[in-house]
C-alpha cells in the first residue's frame, strides 16, 4: 500500500485534472449553445433558397443542367471520379468523434470509384496524411468558428473541379446531433443535385399556379443559385459539426469527472487507511519502548 504522502500528491494531482475538465465542459457547452443559434438563425436563408429551386423545377421540370446531371449515373461504379468533404476536429478529447468520421471515410472509399478527399480538421488531415489516399492539400481550414466565407471559399474548391469534369459526385461526411446525448455521423450527396429532392406536394391540375419571369434564363438563374445552396449545405454541416464536436467533448469531460470524482473517494479512503496504519505503527512504537524502558 502506498504511504499517506503518496496518497495526498495523487489526490492532488487528480484534482487539478478535475478543475480542467470541469472547465472544458463548461467551455464547450457554451461553443454549443452558441452554434446551434447561429444555425438557427441562417436556416430560413437557405430554405428560402432551396423552395425557390423548387419553383423552377416546378415550371420546368425538363430542364437540362449541369448541376441536375444524370449522366454520372450511366458509368460504371469503379469508373467514378467522387470527391468526399470530411469534416473532423482540430483536436481530440472528444470522445470517438473523429473516429467515426474517419471510419466513414475509409469504408466508403473500400467501394468501387476513384476517390479524392477534401479534409478539414487537423485531426483528420494528420490521419490521412499518412496514409497512401488522394488528398487535397491546398484545404486547411479550420474548423472552429464556421463562418459563410469559409464555407463559400470551401464550395468552390468542390465546385470547380465538378463544373470542368474532374469529378463525377461530390459528397460531404460530417456529425449531426440527434440529441443532447447522441450524435451520428453521416453522409450526404452535395452533388449532383437530384431534382425529386426539391418536389414539393403536387398540385391539382385546375389549380392557379403563379407565373415567375427568368432573367436571362432558367439556366443562369440555377447558375446563380446553386452555388449559393452548395455553400448553405457545407455551413450547416460544419456548424453541425462543430456543435457536434462540443457536445461529444461535453459528454467525455462528464465522464471524465465523473470518474475523478469516484478516484477521489477510493483514494480517500486509502488515504485514511494508510494514516490509521500509521498512527497505529506509531502507538505500537511508543509502547513498544515504554516496555523495553520498564524492563530496564
């Protein structure tokens, strides 16, 4: 058994840990709440968006657009040309949210196609660096903070690429929050846009509907828009991302505690046991020599 100064330096130790999860947890949580505001706040921007490309599919459901293209979906899947956006954390201490993300990543690159990644965090971006993977250097971005230019700046290095025929599909790999205790990561197709995505309910044939003019044309109204909706998709998977990672790390710092605490306790009550060992060490001592002294 360790002795009672042992003891007291561990408790001590584990009680500066405490104070620093405790205020990682308090820290985080704020980021969180913080974050989901935000989203609160530009998703009646890109919604709105997202019904006006739903009009003009309504007036022109035929229409031929690069964005709309189905022709990627005619080649054979090892014959693909995908590019996949991972979002992961700058740092650890958040649970397995980076693994999951990672994992993701590897088992969808496991299936048929030529596969480029877009990784933004540093946690992600040292993983596969090390790895024999195609990877797009020129991103490094954080992923705190999310804000509109970086996602905007973040689409185009996507958009690109796509519009000149270097990629057949891009899709984004990031973290949603089901609940204040569960996350799940998941994948979604940025592009090509399919247009029974923005189908609304249908309406009756002998029902008025409005007329909307499109300048030029409906083709350079999509150019226009689209871009737009590619960069609202990105901002709000990173901000759900990045609320994601706070409530992962807010969940590890708890268990954290949690079980420092528990430490605290046991070693506590060795604490004790060791000071009683001592003190009872002490009186055999004392009585030990009081003996030997009255035999003398």
């Amino acid at each position: 058994m360790a002795n009672a100064k042992e003891i007291q330096s561990r408790i001590k130790s584990i009680e500066d840990t405490m104070k620093i999860t405790s205020a990682m947890y308090m820290i985080s949580s704020s980021k969180m709440k913080r974050a989901k505001k935000v989203l609160a706040e530009t998703e009646p921007y890109f919604y709105g968006m997202q019904a006006s490309i739903g009009r003009i599919l309504r007036h022109m459901p035929e229409i031929d657009h690069i964005y709309f293209n189905n022709e990627t979906e005619k080649k054979k899947p090892e014959e693909k040309r995908i590019g996949i956006l991972v979002i992961t954390a700058d740092k650890g201490l958040a649970g397995a949210y980076n693994h999951n993300v990672i994992k993701m990543a590897e088992e969808e690159m496991q299936k048929p196609g030529k596969y480029k990644l877009y990784v933004l965090g540093m946690a992600g971006r040292q993983y596969f660096a090390k790895r024999d993977v195609d990877m797009d250097d020129s991103i490094r971005y954080t992923v705190q903070h999310p804000t509109m230019h970086r996602a905007r700046s973040i689409a185009e290095r996507v958009l690109v690429p796509y519009l000149q025929g270097d990629l057949d599909e891009v899709r984004i790999i990031y973290t949603e929050m089901e609940s204040a205790v569960a996350v799940e990561t998941k994948m979604s197709k940025l592009l090509p846009l399919k247009k029974t995505s923005f189908r609304t309910s249908q309406q009756p044939v002998d029902v008025h509907r409005e007329e909307i003019a499109m300048v030029p044309s409906a083709s350079a109204v999509l150019d226009a828009i689209i871009p737009n909706y590619v960069t609202g998709m990105i901002y709000g998977c990173l901000v759900e991302s990045y609320a994601s990672e706070h409530n992962s790390r807010m969940l590890a710092m708890e268990a954290s505690t949690d079980n420092a605490k528990e430490m605290l306790r046991s070693l506590g009550i060795a604490y004790n046991r060791a000071r009683q060992a001592a003190i009872t060490q002490e009186i055999t001592e004392v009585i030990g020599g009081a003996k030997a002294q009255k035999r003398k």
